[in-house]
C-alpha cells in the first residue's frame, strides 16, 4: 500500500516508521517543502519519499497529523478523494497544554467536522487518544498489546485500518461511527489519553486442585 501524510510531526513520523517497517511505501509531506523531509525520508529508508501534499494525498491512504489550528491550510486546494481513506489523528485544540483550550463544534465530533473539509474522503478516527511515544514504540508488550481505538461511517475502509494496523501489532478496536465512537474518543471522552492493553490468549490456565479433605472419623470401625 502507498500511504501518504499531511503533516510529518511525531504522530506522522510513527505511523510512517510503522509502514515501511512492514513494506508499504509511504509520502511524507508538510506544510513547508519537499526538501525540508529529505532528511527524515533518508532515515527511513528506500521506500519512503517527501512529497509535495498533493502527492500525499493521492496515496491509497492518507494520515491527516496536524495541529488543529493547521487542518484548514492542510487540506485547502486539495483534489477530491474519491473514495480513498484518511484517518484522522487530529485532537481538536484549539491552544496546546499546559492552557488548554478545546473547540467548540456543538453537536459535530472533531471527525465529522474533518470530514466535512474532505470531499470523497472516507474518514476513519483513529491515533489520536494515544501519545506520540506510544504509537511509535512497539505496540507488542508482554501483558498484551497496545488497544488502538478506531470510528468510522465506512466498513470497508474501518477493516482496511483495521488490517493495516492489527499488522503493526495493536490491538484495533472499533466503536462505531465518527458521531459515536468519534465522541468516546476525542478531548474530553472518556477514552481520550487511556493507555489500554489487550491481552491475548495464551491457552486455558491450570484447573487447581482441590486439597485433600481431612480424613473423617465418622463411620470408623473400632
């Protein structure tokens, strides 16, 4: 699969890591230029490039990983997605920790407000309750793997995330649609910031033995 990123900050950077670990071909882009992630796509390797956002957003899937203040430039001028996938990693602040201030969008989730600046786009929620440094690091632990939350109106394009990251090594969890699941998830819901682990089966534990009962004395023979 080509993915490509609006944004190449520490999100970006992870979920790109992630990618051409397991053989996708990833297209870095940023608000500045090309040149400026000539760098980072050295790091990572032959099969990640920078591009321009256009060229990002004409991959197979797109990570949308910018500030909130920052999504209306990222995705201005942008073509039609035609259907292709974009997962939002967005959280809606309008002013970062340690004075933090939420948007405030009434009835909308922050998804569906994304979504409404993606003409075609299928929008998948998820990324964006975990740190940075969760998400880069290996979600395979020894209690389980890391829980990724996931929303989203479209099956098919939730089962394609869900594939895609299941083969990172989280553990994808899908609660519903962008209003639904997207509410759970985002600043202020409930599962904004958990760090969960999934644990995986490892067989049926040892049925434990009753003790021996005491022998009794009743009905001894004298």
């Amino acid at each position: 699969m080509k993915i490509g990123t609006l944004g190449a900050g520490t999100v970006a950077q992870a979920i790109a890591r992630h990618a051409v670990a397991h053989g996708h071909q990833v297209v870095l882009s940023n608000s500045r230029s090309p040149a400026s992630l000539a760098g980072l796509a050295d790091e990572l390797g032959p099969l990640a490039h920078a591009g321009t956002p256009e060229e990002a957003a004409a991959a197979e899937l797109v990570v949308l990983a910018v500030g909130w203040p920052q999504i209306p430039d990222a995705v201005a001028g942008l073509p039609p997605f035609d259907g292709r996938i974009v997962i939002d990693a967005t959280n809606q602040f309008t002013s970062p920790p340690p004075h933090t201030k939420i948007a405030d969008l009434g009835e909308l989730t922050g998804s569906e407000h994304v979504a409404s600046l993606l003409p075609g786009a299928r929008v998948v929620k998820a990324f964006n309750t975990l740190y940075g440094q969760y998400i880069a690091a290996d979600p395979r632990h020894q209690a389980g793997r890391q829980v990724l939350f996931l929303a989203g109106d479209d099956a098919d394009a939730k089962t394609t995330v869900k594939d895609l990251t299941a083969a990172f090594g989280f553990a994808p969890v899908d609660l519903g649609s962008l209003r639904e699941g997207g509410r759970l998830m985002q600043l202020g819901g409930p599962l904004s910031g958990l760090h969960a682990l999934k644990q995986d089966w490892a067989g049926p534990s040892p049925i434990p033995r009753s003790p021996p009962h005491p022998p009794s004395a009743q009905g001894s023979c004298s």
